[in-house]
C-alpha cells in the first residue's frame, strides 16, 4: 500500500476516533474544572490536533493543495457545534445559522445539477467515451487546478448515469483489455446492490423515531448510491481500458480515474512484479503481481475519490487479464512512441 494512501486511512481512523470520544466523553455541562478541562482539551483536538494531522498526512504525505484545508476546519466547526456543551456550543451557532442560506444553496444545487445531468446527457448520446474524461481534456488545458477538479467532481454525476444504462454507452470506444478486478463480477455487484438495500433500511428505521423527513432524505441518499455501484460494475468489466481521442484510459473502478496521453507514453512493458515491492508505486488492479509496467516522459495526475484526490505519477503498473494483447494493441497506436 502506498505511503499517501496509508496516511489517509490513519488521518480518516484518527478523525472518526476523535470525533466519537468527543460526543462520548464531551459533559452536558459545564460546572466544575474538570468539565472544563476536558471540554479545552477536546477543543485542543478538534482545532490543532486535527488539523495539524491533517496537514501532515494529507496535504503534506498526498502533494495536496494548502486550500483542502478548509475541510477539516469546517468538519470540526459542525462537531463542535452538536458535540460541546451549550456554553461553548453557542459560540458555533454560525454553523446553525448558515443552515437556511444553505438548504437554498442546495435547492439551487440540486436544480442546476437536475439541469446539469440532462444536458450533458443528452451532449453524451454521442460520446464514445467517458463524460469526465471530455472534460479532463476540455479543462486540462486551461492550468487552474480548482476549477478542473471541481469541474471532474460535477461530471461524475453524468458519467454515473451514462455507464449504469447501456443505451447511453452503447458507442463506448471499445476496450483494449480489462485490469483484473472484483468489482467486474457479477456475484460483486449482487453483494454491493443486498449491502446497499440492507443499509438503506437501517438507516431509516434508526431516524424515522426522530425524523420521519429526515429518514426519507438519507435513506433516498444512501439508495441513489444505487446508480454509482452499477456504473462501477459496467466500467469495471466493460472499460476499464481503452483508448479514446489519443488517450489511454485507466478506469480501476468507478471513483478513480487515469487519462494518459499516448504521446507521452515512453515505454509499455509486459513482465511480472510483486506488489510487495511496489509498496511505493501505483499499481491499478487486483492479483499478488503487475503483469504491465507504463513509464511516461512526464507527470500524470490519478483522480481518485470522485476528482477530490489528485495524484501526478511518472510510472504506473497493472494487473490485466491478457496482458500480450493490452501491450499490441498500444503499441499498434500511431502516436505512442516506445523505446
């Protein structure tokens, strides 16, 4: 596992950590030193622990922007505000009082995202390929990093619908092989769609005695997941590689993303490595060994979490099914150069 993605996982462990002892350990209260002892050490926590951990095993350990930060300082603010005694949580109603800009902020949201989503539906009835990587190449070329992962994040919605129903991809350029992965098999998919039901219905019996509303809303949430686990399906056992528009595209699953162009492809090379000595190195499917090794002349960013996470690699392994006929058929391409 690599070093950034270990960081993240320990940062994520942490914070879930942190964030359920305060509503634990936090008092009502406060009335004695000892209640204010602890309240100023989860404070402490909350605003410098967090924060500096985050910076150092995700800004710092994952090359990210310094602005991501504002994430962590935002998440803390809302736990402070439902987790600290009134005393101190009055001093966070900002949070409270943000919430009717907000609701209109996400009504509007889900009508320009409602307009979004048919509108590059029906741009995308022609595409022979992925929504977001039309717009990696529509955005890449204009150098602001913000404005092209935020423009990746909103296509993932199109891109979730165009692969879960097989009449909008039906003119997908055809693969040239598939990276081996569980998500590509059907007994997966029927586990993920049982998971998501079961889940859905949990989460609403565990609301609907506070908030019937409120039950309906995230139980409606957790079931539109529903379309994103069969886009992951399709891409994964349908076109986890192929090559659109001079580009290689890597898709390991339906959260991340690889755009390659093939004129900075410096070498394609067929072998056998173990993944115990790539700790360090991408390496993008399932199996004890890389079977594919890419080298390129430059940086190329992996777009993980739905465009959030952008990563910039100059060698990236793979795990494919037939890896003979994925070196051919690159190397059969007029715009690769190989050593």
């Amino acid at each position: 596992m690599r070093r950034p993605l270990k960081c993240r996982l320990i940062f994520l462990s942490l914070a879930v950590i942190c964030f359920s002892a305060g509503f634990y350990f936090l008092p009502e209260q406060i009335n004695t030193q000892f209640e204010k002892m602890v309240s100023a050490s989860f404070a402490v926590i909350y605003f410098v622990v967090l924060p500096l951990l985050y910076w150092l095993l995700i800004i710092k350990a994952g090359n990210q922007k310094p602005w991501k930060m504002i994430l962590i300082f935002s998440l803390s603010a809302a736990v402070a505000r439902f987790s600290f005694a009134p005393q101190i949580a009055e001093y966070f109603d900002f949070v409270m009082w943000l919430r009717i800009p907000i609701i209109v902020l996400l009504i509007a949201l889900e009508f320009f995202l409602f307009t979004h989503v048919i509108k590059s539906l029906w741009q995308a009835r022609k595409l022979k390929g992925d929504p977001r990587v039309h717009m990696l190449n529509k955005m890449g070329n204009e150098g602001d990093e913000k404005k092209l992962q935020m423009s990746l994040t909103l296509s993932y919605e199109p891109a979730s619908w165009y692969y879960a129903l097989p009449f909008l991809s039906r003119t997908h350029a055809t693969s040239i092989g598939r990276l081996k992965l569980l998500s590509g098999h059907f007994w997966h998919l029927l586990l993920l769609l049982t998971g998501l039901v079961i889940l859905t219905a949990i989460s609403y019996f565990l609301i609907a005695s506070f908030s019937e509303l409120v039950a309906i809303i995230v139980a409606s949430i957790i079931g539109y997941s529903l379309i994103s686990i069969c886009a992951n399906y399709r891409i994964s056992r349908y076109f986890s590689a192929y090559i659109l528009n001079h580009h290689l595209v890597i898709n390991h699953s339906f959260l991340s993303l690889m755009v390659i162009p093939l004129d900075v492809i410096k070498g394609v090379e067929q072998g056998n490595w173990s993944k115990h000595q790539l700790s360090e190195s991408l390496v993008l499917g399932r199996g004890k060994q890389a079977n594919i090794e890419l080298t390129f002349n430059q940086r190329v960013g992996y777009f993980s979490m739905m465009g959030m996470i952008n990563e910039a690699f100059e060698k990236v392994y793979l795990v494919v099914e037939n890896p003979e006929g994925f070196v051919k058929k690159i190397n059969q391409s007029d715009n690769i150069r190989t050593n």
